[in-house]
C-alpha cells in the first residue's frame, strides 16, 4: 500500500485566463487603447449607454470599437452598429460570462493600433462576470434606478471589482421612487471610494462627465 | 452557473499536476475560495462531478476552505475581519476601507494522489 502523496499547487484557478488578460491588458495600453469591461444585470440599459457612448465619441472624431457578449441573440450588436462604429457579437450560448480568450478571438483581425477605446458590453449578469478579467483597465458597474437602492449590497463581489459605477436612467428617478443618497451610499459600503456617476442617455446627464473620466484614463496609459 | 467553468479549470489543472507527477488517481482536491469571489459552494461542487468524469479525478473528494474577508483599516493602522462582505467597514472604527488583504481566493490548494494502478 502506497501512502497518498500530497501535491501543494497553491495556484490560481483561472490562470490561464489571468495571464491572457494580463498580457492583452500589456498590448491594449503599450497601444494607448483605453478597454473598459461593462458588467451591470439585464435591463440596465448597458446598450443604450453604450451606444451613446459610441455616437458621441464618434462625433468627436475619436476611433471606438465594441464588441458585445450575448447569450443567444445578436440584437445588441445590431443596435450598436447604428451607431457607426465597428461592433463584433459575442454569442456565449448559454455561457453567462465572458472570458479573455473569446475576447481575443473576437477581435483578432482588428487594427487595434488605430483605436482610442474598446468598451466590452459583457452579459447581462451581476455574479458571474466578476472573476474573470478581459484585460480592460477600466471596469464600469451599471446600476439602473429601476432596480432599487440595494443592489450594491445584494452583488457587493462585482461593485467591489469595478472601478468606476454609473447610475443609469436618472430621468426616471422620482417616477421609481429612486433614494439616490441611499444608492450612493450603499456602493460606498462595499466599495469606499469608487467615483459615482449618474446618467441618463435620455436627458444626456452625466454623459459628458463619463467621456471626460474615459479620456483621463485613457491619458493615464501615455 | 460560472462554477461549471471553475470546476472544469480545477479538473485541467489538477490532471495536468498528475501527468506531471507520472500519472495516478486524485482522491482529494483543496480549494480555497475567498467570500468575495461570487462562487456559490454547492453549484461548485454539483459541477465539480460533473467535470471530473473520465479523468483521473473521477473518485476525488472537493475539500473547500472558505476564506473570510480581511481588510486593513487606515485609522486603526490594523487589518480586520469582516463579519459579511455588505460593508467595509472597520468593526472597531467605522472607518471604510477599500484596502482589502484577503477574500478575492480563487486558489487550487493541493491535490492528494494515489498509487497509479490499484493492486
């Protein structure tokens, strides 16, 4: 009878995905390309930020590009595309998370040296988009004031992670109630610090100050 | 159901320790999950049988060790525990802190083998 053996490993489970997003993180700012992860639950209304995001940049004369993780259907890439900008889809198929190399191979035959950003519209999703990195340097938490005030304090792993949060459809506050001191709040507890943004794409507040974050980060790569 | 992924990195990673190590069966596989890494146990484990099929994990027992949250707390100038991950606050100050030293754990721990061939 042999004695079991024990192997200390001590290693990361997603390895492999880390040192891929670690190395594409590396060639994205060596490039001064600004990637920004988008993670918020569906019905947030990630594409229409996005797409004002794109359509304003775009009007700026600045290079973007997008590509759009889904489970089953292209709608939000079609969206996207309106606006102009090269837009890639994701089909995850069931999968409820994106991961680095899906990324990578999306956006393999793309000239990456002639874009100033490149947003990731992950899938719709509060839990399980968070352990995996795609190599962004910016990830954007997306909160809508249809959803309530505690979602911060019932997803605290996935506000935790982000960098920065926006508060979506700001118009629509006092119709739902919204306690925005109690929502800002609540991101502050499980992520003190994290620079807050309230937004609407309908009456266009906050977009300016979002585009303004975007272009000093992306500053902070030069 | 991200921990299906998880658990079929654990399975790739720990055969490949087994190949390394000239082969033989798993009976036990550690993990250390930190509370702050969004796995929930039980969907880990129902997955983890099911990734470990036809592999040199298929008889192995997943031992997982929850790792609490521990932050340091600028005031205090000390780390502390967290009783949950709702708020970051120091328990002793009240102070938020965003300095977190332990919690994120997604860690394949050890692996314990068995002789290659059963007699």
């Amino acid at each position: 009878m042999i004695e079991p053996r024990i192997l200390e490993v001590r290693t990361k489970i997603l390895k492999k995905n880390d040192e891929l997003a670690r190395s594409m993180r590396r060639q994205f700012e060596s490039l001064g390309l600004l990637v920004v992860n988008m993670v918020s639950s569906p019905g947030t209304g990630k594409t229409a930020f996005l797409k004002e995001t794109l359509v304003r940049l775009r009007g700026r004369g600045i290079p973007v590009a997008a590509v759009v993780g889904d489970l089953e259907t292209d709608n939000d890439a079609r969206r996207l595309a309106e606006s102009g900008a090269p837009v890639r889809q994701i089909m995850t198929h069931g999968l409820c998370h994106l991961e680095a190399d899906m990324v990578q191979q999306h956006i393999a035959d793309w000239d990456l040296a002639g874009l100033h950003y490149l947003f990731i519209e992950n899938v719709g999703n509060l839990v399980c988009p968070t352990s995996w990195d795609l190599g962004e340097s910016v990830r954007l938490a997306l909160l809508s004031v249809t959803e309530g005030e505690d979602k911060p304090l019932k997803y605290p792993g996935l506000f935790n992670t982000s960098d920065i949060a926006a508060i979506t459809k700001i118009d629509l506050a006092a119709a739902c109630e919204f306690n925005r001191d109690v929502a800002r709040a609540n991101i502050e507890a499980v992520r003190p610090g994290m620079r807050i943004i309230e937004t609407s794409v309908r009456s266009g507040a906050g977009i300016d100050e979002w585009l303004d974050y975007l272009a000093a980060k992306r500053h902070e790569l030069a | 159901m991200h921990e299906l992924s998880i658990a079929m990195n654990v399975v790739e990673m720990a055969s490949e320790q087994v190949r390394q190590a000239g082969g033989g069966s798993v009976s036990r596989v550690t993990l250390r999950i930190g509370r702050l890494s969004c796995v929930h146990q039980d969907s880990l484990r129902y997955s983890f049988e099911l990734a470990r099929e036809g592999t040199p994990l298929a008889g192995a027992e997943l031992r997982i060790i929850e790792v609490p949250v521990r932050v340091f707390c600028p005031t205090c100038q000390d780390e502390f525990e967290l009783p949950g991950i709702q708020r970051f606050a120091c328990p002793a100050c009240g102070t938020l802190s965003a300095d977190i030293r332990q919690g994120r754990e997604l860690d394949l721990e050890s692996i314990e083998l068995s002789e290659a061939t059963p007699s």
